[in-house]
C-alpha cells in the first residue's frame, strides 16, 4: 500500500494516546485500518509535563495500530489542545496594485502572510489563520474573493495561539518517537470535521468535546469558525472529587464514574448502594448512587457553566437565537449518563451526543465510532484533506512550470517571498505548521 493511500491521526490527550491509521473508500467515506491506543503517563491538561513517559506512550499506541493494520507508520497529523491555546479576531487589509486584475490566490496569501506576522506576547506562536468574511472595496459579506475586481481586499480572521514551548515538546516527543510531523491542527476544528453536518455549521451550533484533562470549545455560524476555547477542565476532575469525596484510590473512582456514574442525582434512590472492595483485607466501603451522582452534578455543571460563559461571550447573551442547532457534546466526558440533558439545562439549547460515525465506512467497528475517538478521526480526515491538497498542488506546479520558463538574469528575492510560496504550496492551514517546523529544526 503506497503512503499517499492514507493518513495517520495522532491524539496525544491526557488521559490516552489514540494512533488512528485511515483511508477514502470509494464512496469517499473513511475506511479505518488500524487503531492503538496507550494510557497517557506525561500528559497533564493537554500539555507535555514528562517527554520520556509520552515518548513511550506514543510509541506503545503506533505499534498497536501498526499491528493491526499492517502499515508501517512514517508520519503523522498531531492534534494540539492545552490550556496554553486562545484564539482573537482580527481584521487586516492589502491595497492591491492594479484592480482591473482579478482577484487570486496571491493576494489572498499575502493577506494571511500579514496576519501570521503579528506580534504575539513573549513566548507565543500563531497556529491557524482561518479567515471569515472578507470585503472588496468596501462591499461586505463576500465569502469567495477570487475571480473578483477590487482594488481593496479586507478579510476578518480567527487567530489560534499557543506557547512555543508546549508546541516544540510535543514536536519533540512525536520525533524522538520516529514519526514525521506532517501538520499539527487544533484539536477541537479536528472534533468539528468529525461530528457536525455542514447544516448544523450552517444554522450555528457548539461543539464542546470533554476530555481527560481539557474541555475543548468550537462555534460555527453560516459554515464559517467564529469561537475557539479550550478549558482546563475534564473527567479527570470528576475522577479526583469521586476519589476524595468517596475516600477511595483512583482506579476506583474512574471506574465508579464510567460503570455506575449518573450527572443527574434525581435518577437514583437513597437505597441504590455499590460496594468497593477495601485495600489489603480491609472492609469494603459501601457508596451510595445518590452521594456518588451528586458529586459528578456538582463538577460537570461548573464545567458546563464554564463552557457557557465562553458560548455567551460569543453570543451576546442570547446564544439561543445565533446558534440554531444547539450543542453536541463528544469526546470520553460524553459518555457519562444524563449529560445531554443536564447540557440543555444549563444551556437551554437542545443538544446530541456527536458520534463521528457520519463521515465513516458502514463496515467500522463500534470503538471507532465511540465518541472517544471523534478527535482522533478527525486528524484522519485533515491528514487525508491535507494529501488531497499536495496532490492537487503538485499537478498545478507541474503544468506552470512546463508553461513557464525563468528568464535568464531575473533574480527572486527569497526572502520575501518564503512565506508566500509556503501559503501557495501548502494552504492558508499548513503555512505555519511549515514554517514552525523549520524553525524547531534550527533550535536543535
């Protein structure tokens, strides 16, 4: 099987490593190959505290997927998550040179080339510039510029920014790991291609995937990205209020949340009692159903309430009406019992639980199209979309270069014009991966 057949996701959560290996069947659905999954040791709040321990835990996962499907992995499209990621609007504009030209790519390149030259605050990176709405002479609303006249092209952004450092260690655990890094995405835009219907973008809606140690947020509306946030809170916090509220080990409490947890007390009675075996021939410990749900409440509504304050931020107060399709929770956290109704009480929005079963093959097992994996299928498609692009790409700079021919004694300024041909080679997304991965290169 040739390398261009298909793509590898890496999910490097906290509590679990996910190496997803896919590929397009014939009908354009994903085929999932093989898929490994190890426990995540070095992970805390989506972000790299111990390089030994993720090293290992990545490698455990990729041998486990390269098992199962008989491929041997070479690179990879990393999801990157963290409470050091936050995202800012911006608008920008480029005053064109002749407006009697149409409107093409270049110029939307140098667009994007200014918003990636931002200055961030000390120790910060830009991750994706993902454009909105533009405008063209001052009329608004234009969704595709190209092919257009104007002398004046304006364009509002979506900034994602994260620290350099928890990026370069993440690149650094995925390298001494034998991977190539081949695009790094947002985890929660990887969620959203896994999940949601382009009408659900469409009529607007929020996507909040509760993980192990993070609690991701995107809002879509009119099919454009308009909020991204990522929370540091998830399960974990309900697995540490069980363990300490119930005075039981860790183990105990994870699988006291997964097998008998509920985040709405008024479904168990008083008399509804799990017995946990005690430690080294100690009495067992007997836990009511009531007490337990009672603490998974109290922790998933302040995360909830979180989620909501950033939605409202968004949504002026009045999210309901900008974001007709409600909410869809996914991730590990969306699998506790009740939580899609305890969503729609905080929110007074309706809510689903997002399987990301909609853009896979018929013939996928069930743990493929668990929640849990929504993120993981997710970096699948952006890898696959991304080898769509290059092969694209590829066949555009062969024509143009049979075409054309470098007049002798003409000289480039390559300097100027690196991060130009970077956004024209690779896309507005991949520029930065691109240009950051030079630059992890050079700091070795």
């Amino acid at each position: 099987m040739e390398q261009q057949e298909y793509a590898v996701g890496l999910d490097i959560g906290t509590t679990k490593i996910v190496a997803m290996i896919g590929r397009k069947n014939e009908y354009g659905k994903l085929e999932i190959l093989g898929v490994g999954r190890s426990k995540s040791l070095g992970v805390h709040r989506g972000v790299v505290n111990n390089i030994t321990q993720t090293i290992n835990s990545i490698q455990q996962a990729v041998s486990q997927a390269e098992a199962v499907s008989g491929i041997k992995i070479k690179d990879v499209t990393v999801g990157i998550a963290g409470q050091h990621i936050r995202s800012l609007q911006h608008s920008d504009y480029i005053t064109r040179a002749d407006s009697e030209v149409v409107i093409d790519q270049d110029d939307i390149a140098n667009l994007c080339n200014q918003v990636f030259k931002l200055v961030m605050l000390p120790g910060e990176e830009i991750i994706h510039v993902l454009p909105q709405e533009y405008k063209i002479d001052g009329q608004s609303d234009v969704k595709e510029p190209v092919g257009m006249y104007g002398g004046r092209l304006e364009a509002n952004f979506h900034v994602v920014v994260g620290q350099v450092a928890s990026i370069r260690n993440i690149y650094r655990c995925v390298k001494s790991a034998d991977l190539e890094l081949k695009r790094i995405t947002l985890e929660p835009l990887a969620s959203a291609d896994a999940v949601l219907s382009q009408e659900e973008k469409e009529a607007g809606v929020a996507l909040i995937d509760i993980g192990g140690g993070t609690t991701d947020l995107a809002i879509f509306k009119d099919g454009i990205i308009r909020h991204t946030a990522v929370i540091p809170q998830g399960g974990n916090i309900i697995t540490q209020d069980i363990k300490e509220g119930c005075s039981i080990i860790e183990k105990q409490a994870e699988l006291l949340k997964t097998k008998f947890g509920s985040a709405w007390p008024g479904e168990n009675k008083e008399n509804e009692i799990v017995s946990i075996p005690g430690l080294r021939g100690r009495e067992p410990k007997e836990i009511t159903l009531k007490n337990l749900s009672k603490i998974i409440h109290a922790r998933v509504i302040e995360i909830l309430e979180t989620v909501f304050v950033e939605i409202k931020n968004y949504g002026h107060d009045e999210p309901k009406k900008q974001l007709i399709a409600g909410v869809v929770l996914t991730g590990g956290g969306s699998q506790l019992k009740h939580i899609k109704q305890l969503a729609e009480y905080v929110t007074g929005m309706p809510s689903r639980i997002g399987y990301p079963n909609e853009h896979l093959a018929g013939d996928s097992d069930t743990e493929s199209t668990s929640p849990l994996f929504a993120t993981a299928v997710g970096l699948v498609m952006k890898g696959l979309e991304g080898q769509f692009e290059e092969d694209e790409e590829e066949a555009v700079e062969e024509e143009t270069v049979l075409e054309q021919s470098t007049e002798e004694g003409e000289e480039t300024d390559e300097e100027s014009s690196t991060i130009s041909d970077e956004v024209k080679k690779k896309g507005i997304f991949d520029a930065w991966a691109t240009r950051f991965k030079d630059f992890l290169d050079k700091a070795e």
